[in-house]
C-alpha cells in the first residue's frame, strides 16, 4: 500500500505542477522578492542592472514612513475607508430592505443598482469628473463653464464649487474637502451594488416566519429591522465590511478616473494630494523607486491585515451564524 | 375568550394571472368556539386549517366574513392588537437571542401605558418559563436546546403577553413520535391550568382525539363535523369524518339495505329498522366484529397480527372498499382462530402449519357478527350517515348536550366536497399504477383476447341464428371449447352486476335466451376481463379452495344449470385469477368432473371461466383445458338436452 503510494508519487506532482509553477512565478515569488527588495537600501532595478549592490536594511522603510507624501496618501486611504465603508454598507442594507419588501418593480430595480458593476471604474471616473467640472474662473471672474452639478448649485443661487479642477493660481487647502466629497460619492456608488446583491441574497434567505412573529407580537419597524433583521443579516454583513475595508484600502482607479494621472486635482502646484497608497506604490515604481515601493506595499499588507483581524475579532463578538 | 367566525371564506388567486382560477382555500366556515377549551382542527393537508387559524391571527385576511372576539369584532384588526399567541409549526425563535431575551421579545414591544418596568418584564418572563418547565435554559439559543425545548419555548413566548387566545400551528408535527406524546400531555396540561381558550391545528387524528375538548374536522375548506373527540368518532356525520378518524381506520364496504335488512355482498349482516331500501356504504369499526362461526359476515383470512393486548385479525372481502379488512379482537379469542377446531369460527380447510401458512390463510374463511352500534351505513350517493335503531335516538341527545355545552353542534349537509377523483375511483377499485412495460404487456395481452373472442362471438353469432328460432338444441350446437368460454364470460360478466343478476332469472328459466344473449354480453366482457385481470393482481380476491368450489355446486340443486351459474359463477371466476398452480387443480377438477357427469354445467364454467381469464399468460393451458372441456361438453350438453 504504502510501496504504491510512494510509486506513484511523481504522477500527483505531475497533475500538480502546472498550477504549481503558476503559483510560483506570480505569486510565491513575487511576494518573496518584494520582501527581498524592500529590504534592500535604495532598491532601483536599472541600478540593480548596471551592478550595483545594495546593503541589507530597513532605510526603505524609514523612508516612506518619513515621506509626506506617504503620510497624505495614509491619511487619504485611512480617510476614505473609515467614511466609505460605513456609509455604502448602511446604504446598501437599507436599499436591500427595501428591494425585498417591494415585489412590483424589483427586478427592474435591481438591475439599475447592479449597473456600476459591470461598468468600467475610469469610464465612471471621467463622467464624474465631467459632472462635477469647473474650468476657468477665479477668485473675481465666473468660470468659462461647469458641470451639471455646479449648475443645479446655481440654479438654486448657489456659488459654484472647484469639485474637481483645481485654481491655476496655487492650492487652497479649503478644496480638499470638495475634492474628497467627490471621491467618496464616486466610491460609495461604486461600492453599493456587490454589497446590495449579498444583502438581498441574505434577506431572501431570511425565514419569513420571524417577521410574522414579530408582527404578531407588535413589533414596530424599526425595531423588527434593528432587532431582527440586522441580527439575522449579521453574516452578510460582516463579509460586505471586511470585503469593503480591504477594497477601500487598494482604492485607486476611482482617483485616477476622476482627478487624472496627476492624482489630484489639475493645475495645482501640489499635484498628488488625492493619492492614495496603492498611488503611491505606482508612483514609486514610475520613478524607479522599487525598494521603497516594496516597503510600502508590505506597510499597506501589514495595515489591511490588521484591520482584518480587528473586523473578525468584532464580528466573533456580534455575528450571529 | 369566545372565538366566533362567522361565514368565514378564504380564496386565493391563481398565481396564473391569464387562468381565473382561483382556490377556495375555506368556505363559508362558521363555529363558535366557547371560552377556556382546548379546540383542534383536523383534517388533511390542504383542507385550510391552517389558512383559518392564520386568519384568526390576523396575518391573513379573510375574504368576506367576520370574526369576533368576545363582543369584539376583530376581522380588521392587525394581528398586534387582537391580542393573540401565535406558536408557528417550526417555532420561529429568533436564533440569535437568548431564551430569555426571546421570551422577553413580546414584553419589549409593549408601548404606551401597558409599558413594563425591567423588574416585571423579568418576573413575568420567569413565570412563563416556570409554567412549561424551562427555567434552566434561560442563558441558552434556542440552537441549543432539544426539539421539544424549543416548543415549550415557543410556548412561553407566546403565553408571555398573557394572550386572549392561544393559537397553534402543527405544533409536535418537528418532533418525534415519544416526545409528541409528552409535548401534547405538556400542552394538554398548560392550557388547563392557564384557561385560555386555545386553537390548535393538526392533520394527526390520534394527536387531536387525545388531547382537546372539540374538534372541528376540515375537508377542502369545509366543516364536515364538530363535536367531542368521542362524539365524532362514535357518530360520524358523512363517510369522511368516519374515515378520517380511528386507528386502525375503519372498514367500509359496499352493500345495500333491502326490506330492513343490510347486505353485504351477498350476505345479510344486520337489521337495520327504518331504513329505506338504498345502496349504501358500510363502515364497520376495527372492534365492532365478533369472532362467531355462525357469524353471518364472511371473510378470507390474510393473517393475524399480533399486538399484545389485542389481536388484528386480517382479511379480504370483496365488498370491501379497503384492501383488507381488519378487525380487533382480544387476545383472548386468539385461540378461537388459531388452534381450535372444535368452536373455531374459522373454516379451517387446509393445514396451518410452516411454509404452507400463508397459502394456508388465503384459503380459511373467517367468521364474524357485528356490534351494531359500531356499523355505521351511509348513503352510497350523498355519503351522509343514515341513522338505523338507536343510533338516531343517540344521535340526538348528543346534540342536545353539545348544546347543553354552549357549543353548538355543526355539520355540513350538502353536497360533500370532492375532489376530482376522490370517491369515483375507489369505487371502481383502482388498480395500482403500473410501470410502463406491465401496462404495455397487459395492453396486448388484452388486444389478443379481444380478437379473439371477438371471432369467437362472430361465428357464435352464425350459429346462433341458425339455431335461434327453434328452441335451442344445444346438442346441436357444436360445443366447442369456445362455445363455453363464451356463456362462462357471459356469467362472469352478468354475475358481479345486480342489474344483471335481476335479469338472470329470467334467462335462467330456459337455457335458450341466455345462450343468445351472449354475443352482446361477450362485447361487455371483453374489456371486464381485462379489468378483472389487473384487479386481481393489485387485491387478493376472496378466494376459496378448489375443492370446496367443487363441492358447492354438486350441492347446488342440479335441475336449473343456468341459475346455478349465477350463484356460483363468482367462484370459479376467481380461482381462475389464481396463480398457475391453481388453474393446474381447476382443470384436474374438471376433468374430475367431467367424469362424474352430475354437475355438468358447473365444471364447465368452472374450467372455462379459468380458460378465459387466462387467454394469454396461460397459452398451453386453454389447449389442455379445451381437450378436457370437449370431452365434457358433449356430456354436457346430452345432460342438458334431457333436462329440458
């Protein structure tokens, strides 16, 4: 028996080697030589090529680490993820909800909030940016032409806002907050249809007898939603937030749709203030930057794991599977 | 608290919306349910007891009719305010709380001035968990917790709120079968104790009989009966509610009242006084027979099933609408079946004894009287009870004190509902479905016989003319072995019917008529036989033993062949259904007969009527048969040349 087995050994490793040897060149290696790299003082892959050699340390590390530009782009994802994930995960509860207790237009409704989905995130990127723009104008002159936001802000008497254009004249730190609005709009929509396909699912699943028991016992809305369903949708709920953390962590085609590969808004001296850290990891990699792109795509592994592990440890305490 | 509905009906639309089909689910219910009892609703699934119970919790609507509370008419109510208990079939805890938070659910839903402080909230959760013993699971989930601790569970939430009615939807249906028991003694018990009126719903006739003070037997949206458990069973209204009740189920048999006296089959088994003449169906109870060998009802035994207490005395009978009838005996007349020869009231026959048992039962005929009050006959058309003696007179004192009781007694008097082929087919004793190749199989095996006796009265028929005007000579019909087939298939085919059996007489005073009639009634038969063919395979068939049908007819005053034919035609008939071996002994028989040329008709028929059954599954047979049925014939006919 054992004799067999041992014969016949090299033919599982031969069924196997395929995804063996895939799993080896894209991934196991890869994740390998980017620790390599990230260890590696002032890494630089031309460098690397011409001879030269690198002394083993965490220099790459302090580098980023003191970088401001680093620091913005944490600040950034930190930003976004702690306002987006919230906000799309409540939306997309409610959405669901409601989808479930309608019957008459569901599907047609459900259809219409899958859309962003299967559409791509820098068409949608640039039909924002479209909406939200504003060129020229200044502190005195009205601007040559805006968006169809900008316009529903006057129709209504409003002032128009610099979305997304920034002011050829230098940066106004007073801009950052439009510039930020823009992107969590753009990346709650862009969040809420996988998180809403999940939740109805759940709901669906949900055994519609607890609802007539609780009507039974005169359980008012809210609290039949807050007490039962959330509770029951507790599972879903949890995977859409830890799904979402990890996401709203690699955020940055939304950036690169809305704001152009100048990470921030245009015509500003201070180009890269909307970056993000997976920007930062390319924008390091443009400039031949590898050691210290590997130092930062480790920091942003070793940051999402963290907050993975904090969103299983509250999800042990309050998911009811 | 008093629950009345009043002209209660449910319909529900097609899902189709282009079909306007729509389904009754209840119609036009009307009861009274008096305040502190425990009342089931019965019936098969599919009968809206569980609609009806959902429209007194106001989760569905009802479509036209009220229903009122007390005084109150509630039909509008939201369930919230009608003050309900509702214990769904599978419970519906909320999994992810506690027992105590769920108990604790209803209390916390409570506004206004009927608010609780947290101290109440949690005394009044504890005395419902007190009440139906669950006190120490409290810090559980109900995924924690046993079937039957999560129905009591259910319980509790439901009585928490102190409702005014308690309702419950199969509520033992997810347990299992000793844990049922004790879960409905633990409703049974909590219900008494607590004095709110309670609906409970179940399909379970055992479970509803047990433990409530009425029940309300359901079919297809209508009440057939009310009443106490006892009442219902021992005076059921209509056929239904006598099915419907009683384990084992009761016996039901086709049979007719004739001048006072009821008939089953062919034998008179009661008087029954004031009965008009009808046809009717019999129901006779499990434990309404006496073992009896003068008894006057006849049965083939099948076998005995032995439960301890009591025995269950297994048998067939053709008038029986049951593939068996079965009846309770005390185990004390066991011997009374299995040993004795002497004061037996069974017919024993044959040897009982190891591998021959079986074969030994199909042929012993059982004996029985019947307890009067334990035959129950309804009308064959309308299925409603007729009353005979002094059922009538019980009949009506029990309404008397049904209302005596405040609970009005109610039954349905029309028409009974049916479904498409609810009674129709029982009547026609449906065959088994068969797979596809034994239906193939049978389909030729019936185009084969249909050809052939098709060609058989064909050239009959030829015959016929030729000797129809002068009275019949049979001598001088050629008698071949087709020829006999034919008049035993022209028996066969008038014997079962009593229409048929009426005119017999009348043919049977000369040979001739009867003789004619055959092409007609050869038609009939071809397609009975087939008939007859899957029967006996799907039902054993009363059979009695060759000798003994032998004998029958020797005793048969030898005089009048013909009407000896009808009286012992079913007989023959029969074993011809019999297995191979059997046909084997019949034809042994005949030729044993056709040597003592006394009772000449009889073995005729007796072997034809084997032949012709067996057309084709026994293809050598009819060759033997017909050697030895041509030799007989010629006797035969000289026989019955000189009779008339």
């Amino acid at each position: 028996m054992a004799k067999t087995s041992t014969k016949n050994q090299w033919k599982a490793w031969l069924y196997l080697l395929p995804t063996l040897v895939l799993l080896g060149v894209f991934t196991v290696w890869p994740i390998i030589n980017t620790v390599r790299m990230s260890l590696l003082e002032g890494y630089n892959g031309l460098a690397m090529i011409r001879g030269e050699t690198f002394e083993f340390g965490f220099a790459n590390f302090v580098d980023v680490a003191t970088y401001a530009g680093f620091i913005n782009c944490l600040g950034n994802t930190l930003l976004l993820c702690v306002i987006t994930v919230p906000i799309s995960t409540m939306l997309a509860l409610l959405i669901a909800v409601a989808l479930n207790s309608i019957k008459f237009i569901r599907k047609g409704m459900q259809t219409i909030f899958f859309l962003p989905y299967v559409t791509n995130s820098i068409a949608i990127g640039m039909v924002f940016m479209a909406m939200f723009s504003m060129v020229g104008g200044s502190a005195t002159n009205a601007p040559d032409s805006v968006g169809i936001i900008n316009n529903i802000i006057k129709a209504f008497g409003g002032k128009p806002i610099n979305w997304v254009n920034g002011k050829i004249s230098g940066y106004d730190p007073s801009e950052r907050w439009a510039n930020m609005a823009v992107l969590i709009i753009y990346i709650v929509w862009n969040a809420l249809p996988f998180k809403i396909l999940v939740l109805l699912g759940g709901l669906q699943g949900v055994n519609k007898q607890y609802y007539d028991a609780a009507k039974i016992d005169g359980t008012s809305r809210f609290r039949t939603f807050w007490r039962i369903t959330v509770p029951l949708l507790s599972p879903m709920i949890a995977y859409v937030v830890i799904t979402g953390f990890i996401g709203g962590f690699k955020e940055y085609s939304s950036v690169v749709g809305i704001f152009g590969n100048n990470m921030g808004p245009a015509h500003t001296n201070f180009r890269t203030n909307m970056n993000t850290m997976v920007g930062y990891i390319y924008d390091s990699l443009k400039d031949n930057n590898q050691g210290q792109a590997s130092a930062a795509a480790l920091i942003l592994f070793a940051i999402i794991f963290v907050v993975t592990m904090i969103n299983l440890y509250v999800s042990k305490k309050k998911v009811h599977y | 608290m008093k629950v009345v509905l009043q002209n209660i009906t449910k319909i529900f639309a097609s899902r189709n919306k282009k079909v306007k089909d729509e389904v009754i689910a209840v119609n036009d219910f009307n009861l009274e349910i008096p305040d502190g009892k425990l009342v089931c609703l019965l019936g098969p699934s599919g009968c809206g007891k569980s609609t009806t119970l959902y429209m007194i919790s106001g989760l569905q609507e009802p479509s036209s009719g009220k229903i009122f509370f007390g005084d109150d008419d509630v039909t509008k109510l939201s369930p919230e305010n009608r003050g309900i208990g509702l214990v769904f079939q599978n419970y519906a805890l909320y999994p992810h709380m506690t027992v105590q938070q769920n108990i604790l659910f209803p209390l916390q839903n409570l506004k206004g001035e009927n608010k609780l402080s947290k101290e109440e909230m949690l005394t009044r959760a504890s005395e419902a968990a007190k009440l139906v013993q669950i006190e120490e699971f409290m810090d559980r989930k109900p995924s924690e917790l046993s079937g039957g601790q999560q129905q009591r569970v259910a319980i509790a939430r439901a009585l928490v709120k102190m409702p005014r009615v308690l309702l419950l939807d199969e509520p033992l249906s997810n347990l299992d079968a000793r844990l049922r028991l004790q879960t409905r003694e633990e409703i049974r018990r909590i219900q008494r104790r607590t004095q709110i009126t309670t609906i409970f719903v179940t399909h379970d006739q055992e479970e509803a009989m047990s433990i409530s003070d009425y029940i309300v037997i359901m079919k297809l949206g209508v009440i057939m009966q009310t009443g106490k458990p006892q009442w219902v069973y021992d005076d059921p209204a209509n056929l239904f509610v006598a099915k419907f009740l009683g384990a084992p189920p009761i016996n039901v048999f086709t049979g007719k009242v004739e001048n006072g006296k009821l008939y089953i089959g062919e034998e008179c088994v009661l008087d029954v006084d004031g009965v008009e003449d009808q046809e009717v169906y019999v129901g006779i109870r499990p434990e309404g027979f006496i073992l009896d060998k003068n008894g006057k009802l006849s049965t083939t035994l099948t076998g005995i099933d032995v439960m301890g207490r009591d025995i269950s005395v297994v048998s067939t009978c053709e008038s029986s609408l049951n593939p068996v009838v079965r009846s309770i005996i005390s185990a004390d007349e066991m011997g009374n079946i299995a040993g004795g020869s002497s004061g037996s009231s069974v017919d024993h026959t044959a040897s009982a004894d190891g591998a021959e048992q079986e074969k030994a039962n199909e042929d012993v005929t059982v004996k029985f009287n019947l307890k009067p009050h334990k035959v129950l006959i309804f009308n064959k058309e309308t299925e409603q009870r007729v009353y005979f003696g002094d059922q009538l007179a019980a009949h009506e004192q029990m309404i008397a004190e049904m209302e005596a009781e405040g609970q009005g007694y109610v039954t349905h008097n029309g028409p009974l509902p049916r479904e498409a082929d609810d009674v129709d087919k029982k009547a026609t004793a449906p065959a088994p479905k068969k797979n596809i190749f034994v239906r193939a199989i049978d389909g030729i095996k019936g185009l084969f016989s249909k050809k052939k006796e098709t060609a058989v009265s064909a050239d009959s028929k030829a015959e016929m003319t030729e000797n129809a005007p002068p009275a019949v000579d049979e001598a001088h019909v050629e008698p071949t072995a087709e020829n006999i087939e034919q008049t035993a298939a022209v028996v066969e085919a008038m014997a079962p019917s009593p229409e048929s059996a009426a005119n017999e007489p009348a043919a049977a005073t000369d040979a001739a008529p009867e003789v004619q009639s055959a092409p007609e009634a050869e038609q009939q038969s071809a397609p009975e036989d087939e008939q007859a063919a899957t029967v006996s395979e799907s039902e054993p068939v009363a059979v009695e033993e060759p000798v003994a049908a032998e004998e029958k007819p020797a005793k048969a005053p030898a005089k009048k062949p013909a009407a000896k034919k009808t009286t012992t035609t079913k007989k023959p008939a029969t074993t011809a259904k019999k297995t191979t071996t059997t046909a084997k002994k019949s034809t042994t028989a005949k030729k044993t007969t056709a040597t003592a040329a006394k009772k000449p008709a009889a073995t005729a028929k007796k072997s034809t009527g084997t032949t012709a059954k067996k057309t084709t599954t026994t293809a050598k047979k009819p060759a033997t048969a017909k050697k030895s049925t041509a030799t007989t014939k010629k006797s035969t006919a000289a026989k019955t040349d000189k009779k008339d």
